[in-house]
C-alpha cells in the first residue's frame, strides 16, 4: 500500500557540479525537493522505489547506477554500469541526498498507455505492505520563447492542471492525462505521474504542493503526498 509520495523534477542542473556557477538559481527548487524527500523518509516506509520515465518498461534493481556525463561533468550516481536513464539517474541523487535507500527503480515508457502505467503503479503499491515512492517528472517544455521547444498556448494551462493535481493528490486528474497532448507539448512526467496514480488509488493520502516554477521554460514541479 502507498503511504507517502515525493514528486520532483529531473533537470540534471539540479545537481550543483553540473550547474556549477549556476546552482544558486535552482536553491529553492533543490530546497523543496529535499523537503519533498525528507518527509517521505519520516513515513517509515517498508520500501522506497523510485518512478521515471525511460525508453521502456523495466525494473532496475538498487545496484543500478547512472551517468550525468552526458551533461558535461564525468559523474557517477551510484555504482558501474551506468543505466538508469537521466530521470532515475536525478531520482537515486536525490534519493540518497535526503537518506532514503531505494529497493528499485521502475523505468516506465515514455509512451507508455495511461492504462498500462496506472496497472503497473497499482501492481507496485500492492507488493509492498507501505511503500513510498519517488516520481520524478517534468512538464511542458514549450511554455515560453526561453523553453527548449516551440512555444504552445496549450503549455502553461497544462502545467496549472498538473499541479492542481499534485496538490490536491487528485487521482482521477492525473489518470485522465492525454498522453497525446502530453507528447506534442513536450511533458516528460506523464507515465510517470499516472503510474503515481495507479498506486495511490484508494490509499486516501492528501498533497502539498511546495514548488510549481519554470525557470528554464520547462515546468517543474515538486510536492508531497502523505
């Protein structure tokens, strides 16, 4: 059963050797993230697993590592070979920067059907007495003239209802994602969002938003659900 939640991002500029002279900009956002974590690991928790978005559909065990070297910094997260895609790869820093210990890590598709990931985030909560998990995604990145893709006026409203959702823990809300929309306006957290859903269906948890900003025109997004 699903007792706690922390929902993050996952730019890798969250990591202050990456972002370097930069980091001071993204204070605030790691701040809310290690307060998102924190408060997952005082949920006592049987198992933390860690939930992102990947080219396909697999379990990656505690031992599985990953690489920001394709990010400019010749980092390690965690132990060799490198193979957590960069969602899981910011997830287990984040994980390990506020002392949890994940069991796993969960790559969903990025295409993945809402109806296959609320299955497999149901099938997850149900394995584990009380699990916590950590679900890192983005939203759209195509908000602005400063985002990485074509500005949409579709962005910033979708952006709004991801994290009304968040906030509310809104089951239904983040079920009912058009993966689709999702796609053309350039969200990486979809699958992973839905996958949330389908493990907290029926748990009763109520959420907090701490974090909804884009400073790099992409839309991040950081709350907790207990």
């Amino acid at each position: 059963m699903l007792i706690a939640a922390a929902v993050c991002p996952h730019p890798p500029l969250l990591v202050p050797d990456v972002a370097q002279g930069a980091a001071a900009e993204l204070d605030p956002l790691r701040s809310a993230c290690d307060r998102a974590v924190a408060e997952l690991v005082a949920a006592g928790a049987d198992e933390v697993v860690v939930i992102g978005t990947g080219e396909q559909n697999r379990v990656h065990d505690a031992d599985a590592g990953g690489s920001l070297a394709g990010y400019g910094v010749p980092m390690r997260i965690g132990p060799a070979p490198a193979v957590l895609p960069l969602p899981l790869t910011i997830g287990r820093w984040l994980a390990e920067r506020g002392g949890a210990a994940p069991s796993s890590y969960v790559e969903v598709a990025h295409d993945a059907r809402p109806e296959e990931c609320l299955v497999r985030g149901a099938e997850l909560a149900a394995s584990v007495p009380r699990l916590a998990v950590v679900v890192m995604g983005d939203g759209s990145a195509r908000r602005t003239t400063t985002s990485p893709g074509r500005v949409d006026d579709r962005a910033i409203g979708f952006d709004a209802s991801v994290a009304a959702a968040l906030a509310a823990a809104d089951v239904e809300a983040l079920s009912s994602l058009d993966p689709r929309l999702a796609e053309e306006l350039m969200v990486a957290g979809r699958a992973a969002w839905q996958m949330l859903a389908g493990a907290a269906d029926g748990a009763g948890l109520s959420g907090r938003l701490l974090a909804h900003v884009a400073p790099y025109g992409v839309g991040y997004f950081v709350a907790s659900w207990r």
